[in-house]
C-alpha cells in the first residue's frame, strides 16, 4: 500500500504540471508561426500589433507615388523626336489610391480578430499539435474610370501641340514659296495607364516609398494641309505675265482699273474650270463701286460708268493666250483701245458679251494682279511645260477710211466749216498665236478675225451750205459730186458688224 500510493502521488504532481503548463502556454495571444499576409510574416506577433502592421503597410501601398518618365515626354512612339515639350514644368506625381488602387487583407483581419477570441485551451492545443498559421492573400482591385480619369487631369496636358498645316505664299520675285507643316503632338496615356496597373505590390513585406516612373506614349498627328498635298494642286510657279498701262487715264477710269483688278486678284481656278469675267466685274462693282470713265457707246467714245473695266480683261486674256489657255468666249471692242495692239483686246458689255477662258492645264490656276505706277499686270501661276512658250502676232487685212459727214450748224458762217469730230480708219485684223518649243517655232493658230469700226469725220457748216444734202442721205468724201454715203451708223463697206456692239441694238455699252 505504502508503493501504490507514492505512485499515485507521482501521478497526481505529473498532472498538475501538464494542466499548469497547458495553462501557461496557453495564455500566449501571440499568432502561430507562418501566419503571413501578402507575404508579411506575422507569427509571434500579437493580434494587436499584427492589425496595426497591416493597416499600416495597406495604407503604405495605397500611397506609393506614381508619375511620369520626363525622357519620355519629348519622343514619340517610333521614337523620332528629341526635344522634351515639357520643359522644365513639374510633372505632377499622384498616389496609387488617387489613381484607383484599393488594396484589402479582409479576410486575414477577420481571421486575427477571431484568433483573438479563441480560448486559452484552442490556442495550447493548436500550439501543442504543431499547427502553424494561415498564409493570407491580398486582395487588390482597380478602379478603371477613376484611374483615366485621374491620369488625363493630371497628365494630359503636359505635351499638347496642334497640329499647323503647311502653307503656300507668292514672294516678292514670284517664287511659289512653301512652308512646311507641323505634326500635333500629344500623350497617349493608354500603355501608360497599363504599366500603372501592374505597379500595384503583391507583397507587404517590402515596400518601397520611392516614386515609380512610367514612360508615356507620344504621338503624333498629321495636319490636314502638307506640302506634298499642296504640290498635288500644280501651282508650281509663274507661267505668264502680262501688263498694260493707263498713264493716260483719268481719276475716274484709274479707279475703275484698279476696282477690276483688286477684283480678280487671287482669283484660284480648279482643273477645266471656266472662269468668266462677268463675276469679277460684279464683285467689282458690289466691294469698290465704279466712277464716271468714258465708254463705247454706239460706236462712239462717251462718258459712262465703268469705262477702264476692259483693260483689265484685255489684260488678262493676253496673259491667259501667253499660257496657252483655251479661250471659250471672247470679242474685240468696236474701237480700237490705246492700250493694246488690234486684234489684242477683250471687251465686256453686261448681258450681252462676256470674256471666258478654260483652266486647260490639268491643275489649278492662281490669277494676280498688280496695280503700280498705273500699269495692270496680271500673272498667271499655275503648271506649264518650261520648254514650251507662246507669242502673240497680229496681221492687219484692211484699213476702211473714215468717211466725211456734213451738218448744218446756223452759227458758222457761209463757206466757213467747224471740225466737230475727227475721223478715224477703221481695220480688219487678223490675231495669231505662235507656240514655241525649246526657242523654236512649234505652231501658229489663228485666234480671231476681228473688225474696228470707223469714225466718221463730223463738220458743221452753215445751213445753206451745198455740200449738205436732203435729210436722210450721206455725204461721201471728196465732196457732194462723190455720191451718197451709208448713214452714220452704219458698217463700213466690207466690214462685219459685230453682233451686240451697237450695231443691231443701238444702246450697248462697252467699257474701254
């Protein structure tokens, strides 16, 4: 009995050691080994401490600064530019949370708060069966609206160049002059905006406060206009020139020259396209207005408006025949011009004679016009082959005498004569245009036949002067023994009345 009862005793002291070992080991809070979270070893610490440490390192995550590569600001996508557009402006820097990051360890808090709970006995008999703790996974989510959003407020206006197109000018000495386009430059956030996503850490173990720097792509966009698509339009240089003078004309026909040709300045003509001066001289009419200049009227020189209009379409179509434009409609005034050989000239009269010309160069025309020392020149800038050059001649078929009219005037004395009007030679002209090629004859088209009328010489005599004769016939030169003469108005022998200058209708007018 004696033995068995220190065998109970030993029994009994081992017991109450186990239970109070149990108990102490028991009251340990701290987390078993291998407790980690996103890497974060945690075994040993207390609940506590461990809460503290992840909310720390999530807050930590959420707040690494992200920006932009500056290098990558001044190249583009294929890598061809250098220069920074930047500068030296600061490239502002946001945080991953500002950008959409939201890193969470939910689970794993929810874990610790429940080990907190358990009992002095679970946690000594997880500890004494060896049982280490959970591994935890971060949970790590974007955004994507409030990340592009974020990123083009803060980004997309570092580089932000528009697009200029290139531009064509006529310089002093008439060169066509090109300035070159300029490409558009902006940031394409896009790969940009992919790389951020990925800097979000997997880990809490190791957290780096530095600023991450992603490279930002750059592109570029092409203008509208480029100097290659102006070449397409063919105005590669000056083709023809021509010029007149009205040094002799008054205010009012000056002013009317210059109206015209401020009109038609920078007129642009597209391929096969007729131009017709009856516009210009509308818009001349409309933005300058025209003064009191003489005119063509019935054959005769008399004041009007808008006299000098034909000048400038004179001009222009000799310009135009230098170039070697199809003419589509044109005619010669019923007087010889001062300004232009005969057979030369081009008339206008409203509503009934217009001045037209075809683009026939196969590309677009450009028509200038300068007003200087009062001389009008027109030029002519468009495609010509530059071996290729045009003259102009002129053949005079006929010379049609003026013929001698006589009317009683009561104030001049019996056998005394007043010259009222002088006469003038009408003419039949035939023009031409002479194609050269390399400085040689090439071609000579014929381009009109043309007919000026004449202007009669008017004498006043006294009433019962002889060489007056009935109302109603003509007085032939040479005197009232050289027989009857067509009236006033009439064509002169073989000459061809030119339809709407008076003849027929009587009351057209041609501006000179």
């Amino acid at each position: 009995m004696k033995k068995a009862g220190w065998i109970i005793l030993v029994m009994l002291l081992l017991i109450g050691a186990g239970v109070g070992g149990a108990m102490s080991y028991g009251s340990d809070e701290s987390l078993p080994e291998g407790f980690s979270v996103g890497g974060l070893e945690l075994g040993g610490r207390s609940p506590e401490e461990a809460l503290a440490t992840i909310r720390s390192r999530l807050t930590a995550m959420e707040s690494i600064a992200v920006s932009l590569d500056p290098d990558s600001l001044g190249t583009s996508s294929d890598g061809s530019l250098s220069a920074s557009s930047a500068g030296d402006a600061d490239i502002p820097a946001l945080t991953l949370g500002e950008l959409g990051l939201r890193v969470g360890a939910d689970e794993a808090i929810r874990a610790i708060e429940r080990y907190k709970n358990f009992s002095w006995w679970e946690r000594a008999k997880r500890r004494a069966y060896g049982e280490r703790g959970p591994a935890f996974e971060l949970v790590r989510t974007w955004d994507s609206a409030l990340l592009e959003k974020a990123a083009r407020q803060a980004w997309g206006a570092l580089v932000r160049e528009r697009a200029a197109d290139a531009s064509r000018t006529i310089d002093e000495t008439d060169h066509v002059v090109y300035r070159a386009e300029k490409m558009g430059r902006g940031i394409e956030l896009s790969a940009a905006l992919r790389k951020i996503e990925s800097l979000a850490p997997s880990s809490l173990a190791d957290i780096d406060g530095s600023v991450r720097l992603v490279r930002a792509d750059i592109v570029e966009t092409p203008p509208e206009i480029t100097v290659a698509k102006l070449k397409e339009d063919g105005l590669e240089r000056k083709i023809a020139e021509f010029a007149t003078s009205f040094a002799t004309s008054g205010e009012g026909r000056s002013h009317n020259v210059t109206a015209a040709a401020l009109a038609l300045n920078d007129t642009l003509l597209q391929p096969d396209e007729v131009f017709e001066y009856g516009k210009i001289v509308a818009k001349a009419e409309k933005e300058y207005g025209y003064m009191e200049a003489p005119v063509i009227l019935n054959g005769k020189l008399t004041p009007g408006i808008g006299g000098g209009i034909c000048q400038v379409s004179s001009t222009l179509y000799n310009a135009a025949l230098l170039a070697g434009l199809e003419i589509v409609e044109r005619r010669n005034h019923s007087l010889p011009v001062s300004y232009l050989p005969r057979g030369l000239d081009a008339t206008f009269a409203d509503g009934y004679v217009n001045f037209k010309f075809r683009n026939s160069t196969g590309k677009q025309l450009l028509i200038r016009t300068v007003v200087a020392d009062k001389t009008v020149t027109v030029k002519l800038f468009g495609t010509m082959d530059e071996r290729v050059s045009y003259q102009t001649e002129t053949d005079q078929l006929k010379i049609n005498p003026p013929k001698t009219v006589y009317v009683a005037d009561p104030t001049v004395a019996l056998g005394e004569q007043t010259l009222l009007q002088k006469g003038e030679n009408g003419y039949v002209v035939e023009a031409f245009l002479v194609k050269l090629v390399d400085g040689k004859f090439a071609e000579r088209k014929r381009l009109s036949k043309d007919t000026y009328r004449t202007q009669d010489a008017l004498i006043a005599v006294h009433p019962d002067d002889p060489r007056l004769l009935p109302p109603g016939a003509g007085q032939a030169p040479g005197g009232p023994d050289a027989g009857p003469v067509p009236a006033p108005d009439a064509p002169a022998p073989e000459e061809t009345p030119i339809p709407g200058d008076g003849v027929e209708d009587g009351a057209l007018v041609e501006p000179v």
